[in-house]
C-alpha cells in the first residue's frame, strides 16, 4: 500500500493548439505603393518591383500558414504543400522588427526566407513558445 502512495511523478508533454497565421498585406502593398513612387524615376525598376508586389498579393491570399503541435505547416486551400517540423529547426530569426519584413528559420539540412505575408505577431507568440531561438 505504502508503494501505491510513491508513484512516480510523470510530466506529461505540453500540448499547443493549432494557430492559424491571419493573412497580412503590409509588406506586398508597400512593395506596390513603393513602385508606384519608382515609376516616376526608374520604370523598369519600379515595373519588377511592381510585380513582386503582385506576386506576393497572390500569395498573401492563396497561402496559409499553420503552427500545429510538432510542425509549421503550408497549406494552398485544403492541401498541405510542406510540413516543416520543429524537431528540425536549428535557429529562426524575424528580420527588420519595426516593419517586420522576412522571417528566416534553418533546419537541419536548410535555409529558408519567407516574405511575412501573414500576422508577425502571432508569428512571433508562437515561434517563441513552440521552438525558442538559441541565440
């Protein structure tokens, strides 16, 4: 009976919700307002600029990003394009803090930059509680 009373404690793993990133439009429309002001100087510029700016439009509205227990995934719709597990990752970084701009993470084998065309706050509130940076 005395033994029953000694269990050993067992934590149990803490478990996360899934996070959906809101979509966010900051960084394509500056891109856009940027290459309306270059077109005045420098057309060609401001033409590559605009269509970068397009470009990130489309994907700010088609891509969805997913912070689930283990793994940040990528969704087009319903369909998951990749999973990036945390048990991977080695460092991430948000770059240009003020204006968040990129968001890099490393993995074992590699290197990825992401334009922030989502809500870097709960990009950050998520990072830093499920996989905290090691510098």
């Amino acid at each position: 009976m005395i033994q029953s009373l000694f269990k050993p404690f067992r934590s149990r793993p803490k478990t996360y919700t899934a996070v959906e990133l809101r979509p966010s439009y900051r960084v394509p429309l500056g891109l856009l307002i940027l290459a309306g002001i270059l077109a005045l100087v420098q057309p060609i510029v401001a033409t590559l600029v605009g269509l970068l700016g397009l470009l990130l439009v489309v994907q700010t509205k088609t891509l969805r990003f997913c912070f689930t227990e283990t793994d940040f995934d990528l969704y087009r719709g319903q369909t998951c394009i990749r999973s990036f597990p945390y048990a991977n990752w080695s460092n991430w970084r948000i770059f240009w803090t003020p204006v968040p701009m990129l968001f890099y993470f490393r993995e074992v084998n590699s290197i990825h930059f992401l334009p922030i065309v989502f809500d870097p706050q709960t990009l950050q509130a998520c990072l830093e509680e499920r996989c905290p940076r090691l510098d």
